[in-house]
C-alpha cells in the first residue's frame, strides 16, 4: 500500500513542498528587491534623526501643494 500524507501520495507531498519552498524562496527575493529600490527613493534617516515635519510637508521632499 502506498504512503500517504493527508490526503496526497507521499511522493506527490514532496513534490508539491519542493515547489513551495521555490516559491518563498523567490517571493523573499522579490521583497528584497523592492525593499532595495524603496531605500534608494527615500534612504533611511540615521539613528535619531529629526523626523519632525514642518506643517505644509509630508516628507520624502514634497509639499502638500505638490500633491493635488
């Protein structure tokens, strides 16, 4: 009798596990790669920075006025 995992042959599991692991393993890719390209747009301020915004600014170098 072949072994089963759940309802799913043992070698079919593996299988469907190997591919699951490929794809965490790209989707943590991706997430670093857009997490890169976000930190060259608005690099990180440094270790107790001023985070205060003036009245009219909502950061990343624009005005509200520049929005609408």
């Amino acid at each position: 009798m072949a072994q089963t995992v759940s309802n799913v042959l043992r070698v079919r599991f593996e299988k469907l596990v190997a591919e699951s692991v490929k794809l965490v393993h790209a989707m943590t890719r991706y997430q670093f790669a857009v997490s890169d390209a976000a930190l060259k747009i608005a690099p990180l301020r440094c270790h107790g920075g001023d985070m205060s915004l003036g009245e009219d600014e909502l950061g990343g170098g624009r005005r509200v006025t520049d929005l609408r």
